[in-house]
C-alpha cells in the first residue's frame, strides 16, 4: 500500500515538474533589450533591422520575415523593448525587404511621431504611397504607426542573408516618438508581409519575436 | 401541518417562500445595474432584457436548489444504514403537467418578448446585414467600422470618407455603424453604447443606435481574431455637435496627406490580399 502511495505521489510531482516546464516554456520569451539613455537622460536610441528571411543563424524558421534589435554593434532577434517612460525615443530603421503594400492605405501615414513626419533616407515625408510599404512600426495603443518603404524590385545588391549588412540594398527610415506612462505595450506590423500564409498574416504575423512584440515602459 | 404534507408539496411552497423573496431583490437591486448600463435607448432596453430575463428565471433557480437542498436534508441515509436500492420511479401526471405547462408558457413568452424586443430597437444594437429589417425612421449619421488585424479604424462618409484611428460620436444622433473588415472576421462592440456587431470581411454589417449626452465608451473585438485579439480595444467618445464638428474638421487637415490614396466609401472593400500572400 505505502509502495503504491510513494509511486503516486512521485508521479503526481513528476507530472507537475514537467507541467511546470511546459508553462515556462510557453510564457518564456527573449530577453528583453533595453537601450542605453543617451547622456542627457531625455532620449534613447532604438535602431532596428527589417528583414525578408531571418535566416537560419537567428532563428529556427530561417524564411520568416522579421524584426532585428541592435544591442551593442550586434544584431539580435528580440522584438520585447524596455524603455524609459515620458522620454523621446529616437528610432532608426534599416529595411531590408521589399514592397508588400498595406491593406488598408490609411495605415500610409505616420501617427503619434514627434512633428507628424518621418524621414525616408533623410527626406522628410509624412506619407508614402501604401502599394510601396514593407511593413509597419505601430505601437496602436500609444497612437503610433510609421509606414516602412520597401526596397525597389530591381535594386542592386539586395540581401540574401540576414542580419544584412549595410552594402546591400535599403531605406533607412527615421523618427522620434515619446514614450508616455509606464505599461505593458504591444507593437506590429500592419503590412501583410508573411510570405506563404494565408492573407499574408500568419506564421511571423501571429508570433513574438518576429513582426510583433512588445514595448515595456518602465 | 408541514409533516402532513408531501415532499411535493413541501418543496412547493419552498419555491413560493423563496421567490417571493428573491424576485424583489432581483427587480429592485439586481436589475437597475445590469449591463451595458444605460449609455443609449439601446443599452437600456438591454438592461430591461436581462432583467425580465432573470425574472422569468429565478422560480425555477429557486425550485431547482430547494428541491437540491430539500433532498439532501430529507432524503439523507441514516448512519450506518446500508446501501439500498431507492423506490421505483414512476409517472406523475400532474408534476409532468405543471412542469410542462409552466416552462411551455416561459418559453413562448421569452420568443414573443424577444422577437418584439429585437424590432423595437432597430436591431437591438446587433447587426442587421446589409439591408436590415427593422430601421430607424428619420435621418442617421452613418460611420463606417473598418476591422483588421488588430485594429478599428473609422470612416465619416458625409466628412468627404476621412478615415480616423479614434471613433468620435456627436451626441444626440441616430447612428448608422457599418461594420465591416478588411481581413479576418472581427466583431465590433462598442460596449456602453450596447452596440455589437460582426465585421465579416466583404459584408456591410449595419447596426443603429441614438447616442444620449456625451460620455466614453469602451471599444472591443468580440470575436477571436489572432495574436493581438485581446488588445483589440480602444476609448470611444460621444461629444457635443460643436465639439464634433471641430474634431471632424481636424482630422480632416490632418489625414489630408493620405486622402488621395484611400479608395472611394464603398460598403465593403476586397483589398488585393497582398503580393505575398499564400
């Protein structure tokens, strides 16, 4: 009888440990990054990546278009950003990828951005044309969406292996937005850019780390 | 007198006792603060809803637990009695009549009171389709929902389509909401307006409700959409006409920039799915 309770109970504690697992598993996500303030403590730097193919040295689904951080000079695959409250921050945008066009051309215009513009390659603009978007950076609880212009078809150099380097083809989009009060955010892409799945919104669409995540202001 | 009566009888009078104590609280202090509250005529029929719908239920949520309650107080085995095979159970025409008779008469009376109910509001705040069936008889200020994933955004087509990311209302008016989507199916549910309708992609969902005074209202999908469902949501408002026109007007300057590329007020719009797309 003692031998058949002792049994149970290890397995009962067995089946736990290894739901416990399951749930760490599931709820864990990539570190969050954290820029460093700039030395007036006012700002801090946001410089992002956007890639057709993540590639098999960031990630298992080597085809999955995404997002990439840089932290310290590398370039890392985590869309879960940690940033200050009440602080502009300055964000840069290295895209990559080519024109998917937006689904609903509203999305063309940029929102909640310090002066309502933002520069494509230096050129200030507030607006692209939708069929020319590659993807969204929005942050819609915050009020805050900038179209990302794809790389032409036909330019030369394009990238075929990610993190790209900067010889190759892409737009260098900028802006500055302010962060308000402390929370838990999320952040996507509103371009229907997952090539393969249905309507383009599923796969890297539909999972963190990729063309979604969130932005923890603290 | 109560040993002399049957289980039947005693549990009857059980469910009188405790409905005529229960139903006032639920006319009186339960139902006046049901939801959606009552932000419009809509919302405050649905509050009327729920209520008379928790009034029809509550004799038999009573019958229900005293005759629980009752059997395990009368029915219990003494201690240490064996297990014994119960009584077997056999016909009794008049429970079978009364409980046929008294949930017959319920349920007929709660299809007639919700067939009235869904016309006298113009739709209740549901989504009529395309060509709804009950319509408000004077002039609407139509606003079109536009779902997608995950966000609403909204369209004033008598405000030359200007399309916004925030749903402002002006007070006093009867509202046309048509609601559609651009990708997967959505449901609007403008909470204290008691408005919820789908948004089918390719469908114009209209659905009618009379804003009071001004006041905020919560916004929300209501049908599992993806990834970001459950962030969804936004604050809508219902302001004063002057201060409508105003807003509507600065929206206008500001989405100037992106008003040559939005397509021309459609009732449903079929996006090209994307270049992408599989």
């Amino acid at each position: 009888m003692r031998s058949k309770l002792a049994i149970l109970v290890v397995a009962v504690l067995a089946v736990a440990v290894l739901i416990g697992f399951y749930i760490g598993f599931l709820t864990g996500g990539p570190t969050p990054y954290r820029p460093v303030p700039a030395s007036s403590g006012r700002s801090v730097d946001l410089t992002l990546q956007t890639v057709a193919a993540v590639g098999s040295k960031l990630s298992p689904n080597e085809d999955w278009v995404s997002y990439l951080v840089r932290e310290q000079g590398v370039w890392r695959r985590s869309t879960v950003w940690t940033l200050p409250a009440n602080t502009l921050v300055h964000v840069t945008v290295y895209n990559f990828d080519g024109k998917s066009g937006l689904r609903n051309p509203f999305l063309a215009q940029a929102r909640g951005v310090v002066g309502g513009t933002f520069a494509i390659d230096g050129k200030s603009t507030s607006a692209i044309d939708p069929d020319d978007a590659s993807h969204t950076f929005a942050i819609p609880s915050m009020g805050v969406i900038v179209p990302i212009e794809g790389v032409a078809d036909d330019a030369p150099q394009q990238c075929d292996d990610a993190p790209c380097p900067m010889a190759t083809a892409h737009e260098t989009i900028t802006f500055t937005f302010r962060t308000g009060k402390k929370g838990h955010y999320r952040w996507q892409c509103f371009v229907p850019c997952a090539a393969g799945f249905v309507y383009g919104f599923g796969g890297p669409m539909q999972t963190v780390g990729y063309m979604d995540g969130y932005v923890n202001v603290v | 007198m109560w040993s002399s009566r049957s289980h039947g009888q005693r549990i009857a009078a059980l469910t009188v006792i405790g409905t005529a104590i229960v139903l006032p609280l639920v006319v009186f202090v339960l139902g006046p603060n049901m939801p959606p509250g009552k932000g419009t005529p809509v919302a405050s029929s649905q509050v009327t809803d729920n209520t008379v719908l928790l009034v029809v239920m509550t004799p038999f949520t009573v019958f229900i637990l005293a005759y629980l309650a009752y059997a395990l107080v009368v029915f219990r085995a003494p201690k240490g009695e064996g297990l014994v095979d119960g009584a077997p159970v056999r016909g009794h025409f008049k429970a079978q009549v009364a409980w046929l008779a008294t949930t017959t008469a319920a349920v007929l009376f709660l299809a007639i009171f919700g067939t009235t109910e869904l016309l006298a509001d113009n739709g209740a705040g549901g989504g009529g389709g395309p060509n709804p069936v009950a319509k408000p008889s004077g002039a609407v200020f139509p606003v079109q929902v536009i779902a997608q994933q995950w966000e609403f955004t909204y369209r004033y087509p008598t405000y030359g389509g200007v399309e916004t990311a925030t749903l402002v209302l002006p007070a006093g008016r009867e509202i046309a909401f048509h609601v559609t989507s651009l990708d997967a199916i959505h449901s609007f549910w403008a909470y204290q307006l008691g408005v919820k309708a789908d948004a089918n992609p390719g469908v114009d969902n209209v659905a009618y409700v009379r804003t009071k005074s001004p006041s905020t209202f919560q916004i929300r999908c209501a049908e599992l959409c993806g990834l970001w469902h459950g962030y969804m949501s936004d604050t809508g408002r219902v302001v004063s006409s002057s201060d409508f026109a105003t807003w509507i007007a600065a929206r206008r300057r500001q989405f100037a920039p992106v008003m040559n590329y939005l397509p021309k007020y459609a009732p449903s719009y079929a996006p090209d799915p994307t270049f992408r797309a599989g």
